[in-house]
C-alpha cells in the first residue's frame, strides 16, 4: 500500500524558511525546497498538527506567530474542539488542533498526527484516483470528505472540498500557479487531479 514518508514545501527563501520551521517544530520528515515557481492565492491544501490539549494548540501557535507567521484563526473553542490556524512566512497554511475542550494539565509538547488536507475539485474524482493507486480509505463522507487509511505513514492523507478547505482555514478561495508543494511516498512519481505531484520518497540523510 503506498504511504507518504516525506512532505516537502517548496519555497522562495530556504535559510528563513528553516528559521521558522525550527521554531515551529512541525517533524524532520517535512522538508524544504528552493522553488521560484509563480504561485498566488490558496494553494489548494493545509497541514493540520492534531494535539493532546488546548495548551498544546496555544504553545504551537504562540511558537508559529512569534516566529512570523500571520493569524488566520485566532486559536478558539468550537464544536469539535479547540485550534487556530496560521500561515507560515512561506505561504503554507498549518491548523493547530484538539479534540479536547479543557486542559486536563501544562502542554505535553506533543504532535499526535500530522494531516495532509488536500482541497479537489472533485472529492469523488479523486477519492477514485488515489484508490486506484493502491490507498485504501478509511473514513468517507459522500462526496464532502475522504480519509485514507495510512497506519505505516508519519502523515494522515485526507480529501476535502477545495471551496469547504479554503473556508475552514479562513481564506479566499482563489488561487494560482503552483501548490508548492511536493509528496514523497512509496508510491510515486504520479500527478493527481488537482495537480498535486507525488515522487518516489527519498530517505532522509544519515549522521
């Protein structure tokens, strides 16, 4: 079954980039690319941190704003839980979140799940596609919301709507030009239809 081993984030600026990604802390298999490749707007994804408790979320996006990146949503209460959602310096767009609505004791510093959240066009469309690439699914919604399942994978892989994605992390739907965004799995190379590239995972650097 492919899996994702490696998400990596194309970006103007390396050297500020990992300042920030430093800070941040998000995992070593998220890596930087240098890319000029013209892009605005929505990229069409978010990556979502899930996190034992509200002071998880708040460390994590106190850490995110402090190290430059803007507020989306300000970390809230809401009917599934607690989170914010922030943009990075390089345009990438993380949500910070627990289902938990209390803390039950101080932050844990802990990431439970790292969730890619790609935005289609087509749930459906690409629901199909990618489980005939070999991904099984796990959680399916109609045609609203798909998750694959990836028990061997550091990263959950999910689909959403592009318009239901852009409203939940709080920005404009339109966009253009490149995602910026490159994922690495067992599975690749292969382009999904979105415009979403998949590569043949390469491991990470050994000391």
């Amino acid at each position: 079954m492919p899996s994702i081993e490696t998400l990596t984030l194309e970006v103007a600026d390396t050297t500020a980039a990992h300042r920030f990604y430093t800070a941040f802390a998000p995992g070593p298999q998220v890596r930087l690319r240098a890319s000029e490749a013209p892009t605005t707007g929505f990229r069409g994804f978010s990556l979502s941190l899930t996190v034992p408790c509200p002071a998880d979320v708040d460390a994590l996006v106190g850490a995110a704003l402090d190290a430059g990146a803007t507020a989306l949503k300000p970390a809230s209460k809401s009917f599934w839980g607690y989170g914010g959602v922030v943009q990075a310096p390089d345009g990438t767009i993380w949500k910070v979140a627990t289902s938990a609505k209390r803390d039950s004791g101080p932050a844990t510093g802990r990431i439970d799940d790292i969730v890619l959240l790609l935005g289609t066009a087509d749930v459906t469309a690409s629901k199909r596609f990618y489980v005939e690439q070999g991904l099984a699914v796990g959680k399916s919604f109609g045609s609203k919301y798909v998750e694959f399942a990836t028990p061997s994978s550091p990263f959950k892989l999910a689909l959403y709507g592009r318009r239901a994605l852009a409203k939940d992390v709080g920005v404009p739907i339109d966009g253009t030009g490149s995602h910026r965004l490159v994922i690495g799995g067992s599975g690749g190379p292969f382009t999904d239809p979105d415009g979403f590239a998949w590569e043949t995972a390469v491991p990470a650097p050994t000391a």
